[in-house]
C-alpha cells in the first residue's frame, strides 16, 4: 500500500474518531427533546444524509439494488438493532449527565471486543491480553463498588457496539452501503417513536423555536452518517491493527469534555478505576505493537 493511500486513511480516520469524541456537545444542545425522539429524528435523517450521497456518487441504484434480496436485508436485521440500541443509549447517556460513563463504555470496548473473540471465534489470548482483561475488569468492578452501582450504561454501550460489531464482520454488506441499510431497517422503529403519543408526548418542531430545532436534528443525521463515511473510508487505506490505534481519540475527547465541560462529578475512585483501564489498555496497545513491529520483521514466505 502506497504512502500516499495511508496518510489519506489516516486523515480520514482522524476526522472520524475526532467526530465521534466531539458529538456529547451537539447532543447536549438537544437535551430539551426525549431522547427517544431525538433517536427517531437521528434514524430518519441519517437514511435521507445517505441516500443524498448515494445519488451525488451515482451509487444509488446499486444500493437499491440491494433492497432486492431479502437474505441480505435479514442478516442486516440483527446489527440494525444492535447500532439502534446503542445510538439510543449514547443519546439518553450524554443528555441525563452520564456522560462520563459513555466514555467509559468506549474505553472498555476492546476489551469486549478480544473478549468476544476468544468466545465465538476461539481466538487464542496471551498472557498480556488477559492482563489487560484483568486489569479493565478491576477498574470497573472498583466502580461498581465505589458508586454502589453497576455501571449499566458503560457495559451496555461497550457489549451493543461489540455485538454490532461482531454481527457486520460476518454480514456480507459492508461499508456505507451496509449502514445505510441499517438505517433503513430502523425506520419503522423511528416512525413508531414519533408517531406514538406514549413514547413521543411533545412534537418539538410545533414549538416556538421550531425552526433551530429542525436544523439540529436534521445535522444529527449527518454527524451520524459522515463519520461512518470517513470511517469506511479509512478502514480501505489502512490496516485494521493500524486503524485500531485512532478508536481512543473518541472517548478521550469525551472523557475530557465530560469533566472539563460539563463538569460531571470525578472522585478519586473513578480516577484510581479509570487509570486500572487505562493501564490494561496501554497493556492492550504494547502487545498489538509488539506483534505488528514482529509481523514486519518476519519475511512472508512466496508460494508457488
């Protein structure tokens, strides 16, 4: 792969993960609208961001195309729901103060994520990686103990992304088309939410100020759409080992912007949790250096 192919990956995968640290300040703009509302508005106007790129890259036929074989929208049916859930509870996260807790959930998530590995795909882990394991399970057990709580939201955001995850890896859609799906898939649910006088009591764009909440809930769609563009656009220039490494620019910038901005309560037990985390993570991040730097140095053998 070409330097130039690589620098490219990597400003894309900047721009994505940088996206994602920086989107609890749009929601919080929003935290006047239920959440579940705000999840409905955020479905319906991703589909429309997609379908306006689609026709801009002439793709849309062929994304159309799709809709055509029911295999493929089923097994897109699993990760819908699973990315469904998952923007949900970030959404009502960021909005009912927990921000720093969504945080924690996107730190922990590799460690779900080689957890799962070990599970479905019997994955082989070394010493370092279960000391890393070890390491994120004190930090939020300690949590757990230090608030008297299970930190439910962390686990749940981490274990939704995780299985989002794991289902896309053996779906056959991948990329924007396969999220666009996803998106799609969900509209019924987004319907149902804003159609329903249960789950959606206040019709926000009736209010006085109708006009900026229109225009914040339609960018939603794009700051959900546009990073996952830039992300499956870094992930054809980059190695996944390589891309692995951009994941904690996103809950580092919410980590800071939870504390520093909204000025979310940190003592010293989730300092002392926090930094067991961290520290299985900087074990998490030596090992997969330590085997890329040995990839490289081990000359592939030539077949013939």
């Amino acid at each position: 792969m070409s330097e130039s192919l690589k620098n490219r990956g990597a400003l894309y995968a900047i721009a994505a993960y940088t996206s994602w640290g920086f989107v609890p300040l749009f929601w919080r703009e929003l935290k006047t609208i239920p959440p579940l509302q705000i999840l409905g508005h955020r479905i319906l106007w991703s589909l429309f961001f997609f379908i306006v790129l689609f026709l801009v890259r002439k793709s849309i036929s062929s994304w159309l195309e799709l809709m055509k074989n029911r295999r493929l929208l089923l097994q897109c049916l699993p990760s819908a729901a699973a990315i469904g859930l998952n923007w949900g509870l970030y959404i009502y996260a960021v909005n009912s103060g927990h921000a720093l807790e969504s945080s924690l959930g996107y730190f922990i998530n590799p460690v779900f994520n080689f957890l799962i590995g070990a599970v479905f795909f019997k994955e082989k882990l070394n010493h370092w990686k279960w000391g890393a394991f070890a390491l994120a399970c004190s930090g939020v057990l300690l949590l757990t103990l230090t608030a008297q709580k299970v930190p439910w939201i962390a686990l749940s955001l981490a274990g939704t992304f995780s299985l989002y995850g794991v289902i896309r890896k053996l779906t056959s859609i991948k990329g924007t088309e396969g999220t666009a799906v996803e998106s799609l898939m969900l509209v019924p649910v987004a319907l149902l939410i804003l159609s329903n006088q249960t789950l959606a009591p206040v019709n926000v764009l009736a209010q006085d100020n109708r006009m900026s909440l229109a225009l914040l809930l339609s960018l939603g769609g794009a700051l959900t759409a546009l990073p996952l563009v830039w992300f499956a656009e870094a992930a054809q220039r980059l190695p996944l080992s390589t891309l692995g490494f951009y994941q904690y620019i996103s809950p580092t910038f919410q980590f800071l912007i939870a504390v520093f901005v909204f000025a979310e309560h940190f003592d010293t037990g989730k300092l002392i949790s926090f930094l067991l985390i961290w520290i299985g993570l900087a074990l998490y991040m030596f090992d997969s250096v330590r085997k890329h730097i040995h990839g490289r140095k081990v000359p592939s053998s030539c077949s013939t």
